[in-house]
C-alpha cells in the first residue's frame, strides 16, 4: 500500500468514525425517547408482545483499587497483559 492508499483509507476511516458518530446520538435520542416513556409511564418495563424494554436500577459490585494499592495488595492480585494499540494521529495538527 502506497502513502497516498493509506492517507486515503484513514480519510475513510474517519468518515465511518464520524457516520458511527452520528447514528450514536440517533440511537441515543431513540433510547431517551423510550425512558422517558416509561418514567410516564411509572413502570420499569413494558411488554409490546414484539419487545421488553426495560428501565431499571440494578446493583453492580466493583473493586476498589485505590485501597487495595494503600494496603499493597494490587500488585499481589494484578495480572499483567501485553496487546497491541492501533492509533491514528493527524501530523500537521500535533
């Protein structure tokens, strides 16, 4: 692949970027739309017999690093990975 292909498919590359962009905050306003009809609707869940859309509060677990690193045992437990990064950056604008 010539320099000239590559700077094409990046310019591509950000075009989808940006298309995917756009259809997140499509499907965000969608998502937003359906909350706020079940908040009306003072349900968490509504049954359309095609869909369940569900609105509601559940409880997560996560642990706490900051503390297990104030008692040592972060890198007790931690497990290292190695992966690789694929990045673009624009050169005239760095």
């Amino acid at each position: 692949m010539t320099d000239t292909q590559i700077d094409a498919k990046v310019t591509e590359i950000e075009l989808l970027e940006a298309q995917i962009k756009e259809l997140k905050a499509l499907a965000d306003s969608a998502k937003a739309d359906l909350k706020a009809e079940l908040d009306e609707r003072k349900v968490d869940m509504v049954d359309t017999g095609l869909h369940r859309v569900f609105y509601e509060a559940y409880e997560k677990s996560t642990v706490d690093t900051k503390a297990l690193k104030a008692d040592g045992l972060y890198e007790q437990y931690s497990k290292k990975s190695t992966n690789l990064m694929f990045k673009i950056t624009d050169v005239i604008n760095a």
